[in-house]
C-alpha cells in the first residue's frame, strides 16, 4: 500500500495557524516517535515557479499544483504541510505561498516576510526557487526578500544554521559557474542547484530531481543537508514550538530562538511529566499495591513500587531526551519529586503497620519469656534486641531506590513504644510482687498480733516486736532476691523495701486500732476468764471460802493490764508509764466494792484528765488516758451485777449449809418437849413406832430427792414433792411387798420425771417486779435454792441479762 503524505494546511492565507490540523498531522505520521531523527525542508519562491510542482516530484507530495492552461495565477494560499514519502529519516514537506504575488498587491508584503521568517526557524533546510532568467534582477529575483532573510540568519540562528539550497529552474545555455557567484554574493553557506525545464525537457527534469532527491536521503548525518543538529527541537514539540514561533512572528516580536528552545523545553518536559504522573496515578500495580498497604504490612513493598516508579521515569527519560538538557534534568527532578511526594503516605503507613508488628511481636516475646521464668531485664534487652532488628530488616524490605527516606523518626516512636510497654509491664510485675510480699506480711502479721493483743501480757508488744521484725526481714530478703531480676537502681529497690517495711508496721498498727476498738469486749472477757474459773480453769462454786472482793481486784486488775497494754503502740522500743498511771488511778485510788455509792475519791490531781500520754506521741496513741477512764467507769458498771450475784450465791450458799435450828430454838424445844420425850421412854412401842417413821421418812427423803428438790426454790420444791410424794408411796409399798414373797422386782431405773420438774427446765427466767433491774453483762449466774440454804455457780461472762433471784415454775 502506497504511503500517504498527509497533506495539511499549516497557516491559512489571514496567518491564522492550523493548531488543530498540526496535531493530527503529528499524530498521523508518527512525528512525535522520531525524537531528533526527522527534518523539515521549506521551499519559498516567487508565485507560480513551480514549487509545488518541485516537491511533488522531489518528495511523491500531493500539493496542489497550478493549472497552465487556466492561466497563471495564485494556487498555493498560506502554508502547507505534508510528509515526504520514500524519504529516510522522516522528513517534513512545507509548501509556502508565492511571493509578488497579483493577488497580495505591490505593497502587502508582510506575510511574505512573515512566512519567510517562518521557514527559516522552522525548518532545517530551506529550497529557494527562482527562475533561471531572473538571476541578476532585483525585483524579479526578490533579492530585497533575500536580503531580509540572510540578515535574519545571520542574527538569529547563531550557533545552528539552516541550510540554503537554491534551485534555478529552467536553466539556459549560460554557465553554471557564472551563476554561482551572484547568489553567493551575499551569503557564503549555500548551495545551488540547477533544473531543466520540466515543460520542455521533463524527462531531463525528472533525472535531476532523482538525484537531487538522494541528498535528502539520511540528511540528518554528518555532512548531510541537515546535517547540524545543535538546537534541534525534538519531534515531539514541534507543533507547540511551530505555534509558538508564528505567534511571536505574528505580533512583530523579536524572535530569540534560543530562549524559544528552552520555552519549548520546559514546555515538552512539563508536559511529559505530568502525563507520566497521571499514568502512574492510574497504574493498576500502583492501585493494588496501595490497596495492600492499607490493610497491613506488604512483603517486598520496596522492590515492587521502585520498579513501578522506574518504569514511568524512564518512559520520561526516553521521550524528553532531545530535549535541553538543563530543562529536562530540571523537569525530571520536578517529576521525580511530586511522584515521591504522592506515594510517600503509602510508605509512611507501611512503616506504621511494620511497626505496630515489631510492637506486638516484642510483646508477645516478652510475655513467653517471662512466663518460661526468664529474668525480665535480660528478656527485655533479648526481645528488644531482636524487635529492633526485625524493624531495620522491615525498613530495608520497604525502601525505595528512588528516595533516601529516613526511617529514624519511626524507629525512634517504635524505641518510644517498647520502652512504654516494658515500664507498664514492669510496673505491673513490680505491683504484682509488691502485692504478693504484702498479703504474705499480712497473713503473717495479722493472726499472730490478734493473738496476742488478746493475751494482754507483759511482754506482748516485745513479742510484737520480735515478730515483725521477723516476718519483715524474711519477707525483704525473699523480696530483694526476686527484685533483682528487674535491675532496678539501688535507689528504687531500697525504696521498695521501706515501704515493705513501712506496710508490715501498718498491718500492726492497723490491727492494733482494730483490737483497741473491741477493747471493752476484751476486757470483759478477761475479767470473766478471771472471775468466773479458777487457777485450774475450773468453773468457780462461790462458797463461803471465796474471797469474792479479792477475786473481783484481781479480775479488774488482769482487765487493766489489758487495757494498758493496747492504749499505745510500742513498736519503737521506748519506755512509757502507762500500765503504772492506770493502776495507780483506777485501781489503787479507787477501791471497787459491792456497791457504786461506797466508792472513795482517788488524788485531788486526776493524772488520767489528759488527752496524751507522756512519751507516747500522738500517732502512737490507741485509746487517750480520758477514754480509758470512761471506759474503765462503763467496764465496772457493766461487770457490778456480776459480783453482786457472786455475794448473793455465796450468802445463799451458806444458808443452804445450815440444817440446824437456831440455840434457842433447840433449848425451847427441849423445855418444852420434856413431857412428851419422857412419855416416850416410859413406853417402848412409841419408840417402835418412832422408828419405823423414821425409816418411812429417811426412805421418801431419799427416794423423792427432798434437798435437790428445793435448790430450786421453796414453792417449786412443794410441787414438785406433792407430786411424787402418793407415786413414792406406792413404790415403796410394792418393794416391801415383793420383798415379803421372795420376788423382788427390779427398781426402776430412776425416779419418774414429774410435771413440774420438766416444766422448770424449760422455764426462763422472768424479771422480779420488785427488785430493780441490773444492766447487760456477759456475765449469766444459775441460782439453787432449798429449804435450808441456797448454793450458786457462774459460768463466763458473756453477755448481760435482767435476772431474779428466786425462780417460779409455771
């Protein structure tokens, strides 16, 4: 298929420029694919010469050519374009409108001038066609026209010329060597060439425009036509830099052709860049690989966006090439700078998502190592170590050959990171120990303490004291040992032992303050212990032999100490008076009796009217010396009722003793009874009688359980005896009976439980009307009572209760 020229207007006759035209034109042929590889060969000459005609015939063009046998008028308007066919490297065609042309008139010379000057920029090679007869005119040869492009040359195109090629056309019988010369009379650097007459001689004709075609052939070479390539604009500006000429031309300018490359250079490169840009902006390897990175961490993240960004700057490279260098170096920097730019974020969150799982590896570390038991300083340092070198590895992975980007403020966040998360974790640990040595100091401490505060002895809190220092010393040494692991600065770790020390001397004290709040419980207590058992801690009988009033000192003596012992706490060693003070106080200057009215006044000066102890300081201080006396009024108050009922047991118990009737009852009976006694030992049967009476009533006393009967009380004896008494009778009656026969039966394995004895075990106590009523003790007393005395016993006190002396059986 036969190669088509693509022939196009260029600049119509009113000097409008074919923008749109030019770059269908560039598009169909290709133009912009050539790079430096590609000339451009203008022809001017006067109107209707034949140069339409010459390149048609030199470069296979389709212009239009004239009609000779319409006549002879204007048929080229303006400037045309077309592609030379068959022509190595692609070369360029333009076809400019004739001058001293009828059609422009005498005096319409400027676009004459205007395209002239056009062509001479544009072009590497320039065909001046003249005809042969004209040589040596001045108006005919257009050498004013000449003369203005040759000064043009000579100023603008500096270093780079275009070639002048002159085609005398239709040549004569004069020498060629005479008219050489006259065209070079003004310029040096041409060359001419001379034409037979393609109406007469066509064949001649057609033979040398073969040859002269063959210079256009590689004439970009050294040594060729175009052969100067200095200043060239690459192909694929020149349509911008062809509009960019004209208009300058247009608007009467001054043409600097020189700065017009670099124009049209940054223009170009400008251009490229941003297409690149916008290629890669759409680049289907960039948008998955942005996708990626969004949702984690991208394995060879580096290699595969360097390649990607490669491919595009050195598609810029290739295409801006021939352009100035200085403009192309500069618009690559620019180019290469906003694509950093645009996937910097892409990077910058590939650091992140490489961080965040360097953080969460080196925790996931350090929690195995420490659960395996490993020392947590070293394991820190290991983890770090190796978290820290995953990093650098993921940077280096994630690096870009194109960018230098430093990756220091990441790695220092991510330092930052660990350093938080090992002080948290170190912290936690730390806590956690703390915490263990704490309830292992307090389930030591706390029970023991309890214990013996409760004892209230001499020496308790020089046992305290033995004990925790003790358990303090073992805990800090077990403490030290486990701590040490951590490397932690000697400040911080002898920190961390006072306050183990200071948290056991609080779990003292605390519990210290906590038994000096139940401190009336344990005084009654106490003194229940010593009131209510003996030395063998046996219940106490209060019998006549017991002396209560010494008992009831000593009991509140034991409660005192007690007392003195939890007012303070002396856990430092120092003497204090306290235990003396109370004693000397309480006891000594205000001797306790039965009753609260027979109380003597203590000293005149009150040592315990004081809200301090001396050397005791304040902090130390568990109960004030004013509260130990109110508490000591409210102890003896609420353990009165309990010594009042030991009085009450012993006088009962005496008069239980005592079966005898008073010496004058016994001397009136014998006055009295004299007569009847001696009645008696007149006649024997009385005696007999007497006797077996005696027999009859020593068996129902035994056998109705008289005396234990009325340890309950005078009526409760009565009915509980009525009701056996016709039961015992019959009993007896039917042993004597059985005895008589020879068969005994067996007796019955205990006298029968009687109505009234059951309902006396399940009665409680009611309050006597008449007496008045006690307040509540921990103290509860049991009374017995019987017709002939009445014997008492007291269990610990407990808890205080309103209670009457003599019981009624309901």
């Amino acid at each position: 298929m036969e190669e088509d020229c693509c022939a196009r207007q260029l600049i119509y006759g009113d000097g409008e420029f074919n923008a749109d035209g030019l770059d269908r034109f560039v598009k169909e042929v290709k133009l912009a694919e050539c790079g430096l590889s590609y000339a451009v060969v203008a022809i001017m000459g006067p109107q209707s010469s034949g140069k339409s005609t010459l390149l048609n015939h030199l470069f296979r063009t389709k212009f239009r050519e004239m009609d000779a046998y319409s006549g002879r008028s204007q048929t080229t308007k303006g400037i045309w374009i077309a592609k030379c066919v068959g022509i190595e490297p692609c070369t360029i065609a333009m076809d400019l409108e004739g001058t001293d042309g009828r059609e422009r008139g005498e005096d319409d010379t400027t676009f004459e001038k205007q395209s002239a000057l056009f062509a001479l920029a544009v072009s590497d090679i320039v065909l001046i066609n003249m005809w042969c007869h004209d040589i040596g005119r001045e108006q005919a040869a257009n050498k004013p026209l000449l003369k203005t492009v040759f000064q043009v040359m000579m100023r603008l195109f500096s270093p780079r010329k275009t070639k002048l090629l002159f085609v005398i056309r239709d040549k004569t019988k004069t020498p060629f060597e005479y008219l050489e010369p006259v065209l070079r009379e003004d310029i040096q650097k041409v060359e001419v060439v001379a034409l037979s007459s393609y109406e007469e001689k066509e064949e001649k004709f057609n033979e040398e425009v073969a040859q002269l075609r063959q210079l256009f052939f590689h004439s970009i070479s050294p040594g060729g036509l175009a052969g100067d390539r200095r200043g060239v604009v690459p192909a694929s500006g020149f349509s911008f830099s062809a509009q960019q000429i004209w208009k300058v031309i247009k608007q009467n300018k001054d043409l600097d052709l020189p700065a017009h490359k670099v124009m049209v250079a940054t223009v170009r490169c400008e251009e490229i860049a941003n297409q690149k840009f916008k290629q890669l902006v759409h680049d289907e390897r960039w948008l998955a690989l942005e996708e990626a990175v969004e949702t984690g961490p991208v394995q060879g993240f580096g290699k595969r966006l360097s390649s990607i960004l490669a491919t595009y700057l050195s598609e810029y490279d290739m295409e801006a090439i021939y352009f100035d260098e200085g403009v192309r170096n500069s618009k690559r920097q620019f180019l290469e700078s906003k694509v950093l730019d645009f996937v910097y974020p892409a990077y910058s969150a590939m650091l992140g998502h490489l961080r965040s799982k360097v953080l969460e590896d080196f925790q996931v570390r350090l929690e195995q190592s420490l659960n395996k038991g490993e020392g947590f300083a070293s394991s820190v340092r290991t983890c770090a170590q190796s978290s820290m070198l995953e990093f650098e590895k993921g940077c280096a992975d994630a690096a870009i050959q194109q960018a230098n980007w430093d990756a220091s403020k990441v790695r220092e966040k991510l330092r930052r990171d660990i350093d938080v998360h090992t002080s948290s974790v170190r912290s936690a640990k730390l806590a956690e120990l703390n915490s263990t040595y704490e309830k292992k100091l307090s389930s030591s401490l706390s029970g023991p303490v309890e214990a013996l505060l409760e004892t209230g002895a001499k020496d308790t809190w020089a046992s305290i004291r033995k004990l925790l220092n003790c358990e303090t010393e073992v805990a800090v040494s077990e403490f030290s040992t486990a701590v040490a692991n951590f490397e932690l600065d000697n400040e911080t770790v002898v920190k961390m032992k006072q306050h183990l020390k200071d948290y056991a001397r609080n779990v003292v004290e605390t519990r210290a303050r906590e038994e000096a709040g139940k401190i009336m419980i344990h005084m009654k207590d106490r003194f229940g212990t010593v009131f209510n058992y003996d030395s063998d801690s046996m219940p106490r009988v209060w019998t006549g032999k017991d002396d209560i009033r010494s008992i009831t000192k000593d009991a509140r003596t034991a409660s005192l100490k007690l007392l003195s012992t939890m007012a303070a706490i002396r856990l430092d060693e120092k003497p204090d008076n306290i235990e003396n003070v109370l004693v000397s106080s309480l006891v000594d200057g205000t001797v306790t009796v039965s009753s609260s009215q027979n109380r003597k006044l203590g000293p005149s000066t009150d040592p315990l009217a004081s809200s301090s102890w001396e050397e005791v300081s304040s902090k130390d201080t568990l109960i004030t010396p004013v509260q130990c006396k109110s508490m000591w009024r409210q102890f003896k108050a609420e353990t009165e009722y309990s010594v009042t009922q030991a009085i009450s047991a012993q006088e009962a118990h005496k008069r239980s003793n005592n079966w005898l009737p008073p010496p004058w009852a016994i001397m009136a009976m014998i006055v009295l009874g004299f007569n009847e006694f001696m009645m008696l030992l007149k006649n024997p049967l009385y005696l007999l009688v007497l006797f077996i009476v005696f027999l009859l009533s020593k068996a129902l006393w035994v056998q109705m359980d008289i005396s234990g009967q009325f340890q309950h009380g005078a009526l409760s004896g009565i009915l509980s005896i009525s009701s056996r008494f016709l039961p015992t009778i019959m009993n007896l009656l039917r042993k004597l009976a059985e005895e008589a026969q020879g068969n005994q039966t067996p007796e019955a394995q205990g006298p029968p439980v009687s109505l009234a004895s059951q309902s006396y075990r399940n009665e409680t106590p009611q309050p006597n009307p008449v007496t008045s009523s006690f307040p509540e003790s921990s103290v509860s007393s049991n009374i017995s009572t019987s017709d002939s005395g009445m014997e008492y016993s007291s269990p610990p006190l407990r808890q205080r209760r309103t209670a009457n002396v003599e019981e009624v059986e309901s």
